[in-house]
C-alpha cells in the first residue's frame, strides 16, 4: 500500500499575493499584551528568554 501525500515545502506561508496580503491585514489587527490582559488573557511567551536562561 502506497500513502498519497502531497509535496509539503517547508516554510511555506502564504501561496499567492491575495494570501500574503489577507495574513498581513490579520497581523495589524494583533492585540498587543495590554488588550489580551483586559480580556484575563495571555500573551504567547518570548522563546528567546527560554534559550537565554539555559544558557546561563
């Protein structure tokens, strides 16, 4: 039995100029930590600190 799987590229984000400017629009509209917090909401945490403190 063989799987049917479509080619996947990697890094792939948007696949035309119409998406790429649909996720553009959806990003300006991003609530910033103030307004998640209004909501009793959290923001996604930073990576970067992550790797900084096993560095350490």
């Amino acid at each position: 039995m063989e799987k049917k799987v479509p080619n996947i590229e990697n890094g792939t984000m948007a696949r035309d100029m119409k998406e790429l400017k649909d996720l553009g629009k959806q990003m300006e509209h991003l609530r910033d930590g103030l307004e998640l917090a209004e909501d009793e909401r959290i923001s996604d945490p930073i990576q970067l600190e992550d790797i900084e403190e096993k560095n350490e």
